[in-house]
C-alpha cells in the first residue's frame, strides 16, 4: 500500500529517492544526471521486459488498409493504427464473427449441434453435447488452417502468414490481443514498485562505483582513499540477488501453449 506522504508519482522523485538511499545528501554520489536518467530507463526498460506488473494485456482492433495489403504486414508503431503504441508482445490474432480470413465456417459447433437437435437437454443430452462439442473443437483443430502470427519487436511489425490479397480485403477488421507497456506517466504507480526502487537504486549504485574505479586507490585531503571497485562488487552484488528475485517472485512463468 502507497500512503500519500511516501508515494513515489514521478520519475524526479524516484531519481530523488534512489539517491537518499544511497546516502545523499550526507555522501556526495559521483553520478552525473544524465547517468541516472540513464540508470532509470535501463530498470524500467527491465520491469517492462519481466514483471508481470509492467505490462497489461489489450485487444486492439485493427482495420485492415490496402496499404497492410501491399505490404503483408501491420505496422504496429502507425500513430494512424488502433494499434499504434508501445506493444511488447503478440500472443494472437482473433477472426471476428462473419469473417472467413481464417476459417470457412463450414465447422460451426453451434450448427452441427443444432442441426441435430443436440441443444435439447434431456436426460444425458447433456453428456452427448458436451462430447459432441468437444468433437466438433477436434475436428476444427485438425482441419482449420489459421494463418501464423509474427511479432517482430525491432521492426514494430505484426506478420500474418497467409495469403493476404485473396484473404484480405480493405476494410476487414482483426482484433489482435497483445502486451503493451505501462507508461509510468499514465500509471503513476509504477515509480512506486518495491522491485524498481530497488533495481533503480542498485543500477545507480553500479555507476557510482565505474566512475569512481576510474579514480582507484586517488588519496583526497584529509587522508580519505577513493575505493570504487568495492562500491562496484556490492552493486554487482546487489543487482544479481534482484534480478533472481525478479526471477522467482515477479515473473510470470513461460506459456506452455504453443499455437
């Protein structure tokens, strides 16, 4: 629970957080702005990529164009595209009712049911229907070709393997569900997660220690050595121990369905 007198809303006040934990303003930590700013983007790009907290899961829909036609892609970062955004994964791509692009329809569970008078449930009509459904789903499985779906992260491509001028038609309309980023300055929340404090303060702790080991062994007025390197092992250290906690506390486990 957040209370309102600690909450962390803002990325200056997480840098701000991440430095008094680290000993500001009674230690002078050695890292320029621009360093922790970096140190931030690196733990949040982290979150984002494993904790189950950094994503949301979203069904965007989509309208096919010519131009997605042309090219036999959706371009995901289209600021003109419904799904358009900062999408990190695709798990599939759902036809909507009435639209053949992947499927003919000739195995319709609810007609075939129909069409022999299976609905009606009397005595173990209830078993025979349920069989019979599960039937039905085998045999849409075995003879349902669906067209695969490719995400590439990079390109910020959606990639349908089919036949997209003979499947496809202007206008049509796909519903693609996917994982997008939470944006902490939407979901202010997020500056306030236990594990990215931590994370944030042991990134920043590591960068103290690479610019003071440049520096190892320098002796200051009043006698006082610089040690970087073991402020460095302690932030390796720490970052380690945080990311196999990330590991077995945060991240969601693999999908064993594979489609």
């Amino acid at each position: 629970m957040a209370y309102p007198d600690s909450s962390i809303t803002t990325r200056s006040l997480l840098q701000d957080y991440c430095l008094r934990r680290l000993g500001h303003p009674v230690i002078e930590i050695n890292v320029d702005d621009e360093q922790i700013s970096d140190r931030i983007d690196d733990a949040l790009e982290f979150f984002a990529e494993y904790h189950f907290d950094g994503v949301e899961k979203v069904f965007l829909k989509h309208e096919i164009t010519q131009t997605d036609i042309d090219n036999e892609y959706i371009a995901m970062d289209d600021p003109a595209s419904p799904v358009g955004g900062p999408v990190i994964g695709v798990r599939r791509v759902l036809p909507v009712p009435n639209f053949n692009a992947f499927q003919t329809g000739f195995f319709n569970e609810e007609f075939q049911l129909r069409l022999q008078d299976l609905n009606t449930f009397t005595g173990t009509g209830m078993i025979n229907w349920t069989m019979s459904l599960q039937n039905f789903q085998m045999v849409d499985y075995l003879f349902t070709v669906s067209a695969t779906v490719l995400f590439n992260r990079k390109q910020n491509r959606l990639y349908l393997e089919t036949d997209w001028a003979n499947k496809f038609k202007a206008e049509d309309i796909l519903i693609v569900e996917c994982y997008r980023v939470l944006d902490p300055t939407q979901y202010a929340e997020v500056y306030n997660d236990i594990f990215l404090k931590k994370y944030c303060t042991a990134l920043i702790k590591r960068q103290w220690g690479e610019n003071l080991k440049k520096f190892e062994g320098v002796q200051l007025p009043g006698g006082v050595t610089l040690n970087g390197k073991t402020i460095y092992d302690e932030a390796i250290d720490e970052i380690n121990k945080i990311e196999e906690e990330m590991n077995l506390k945060w991240e969601l486990p693999p999908d064993g369905f594979i489609a």
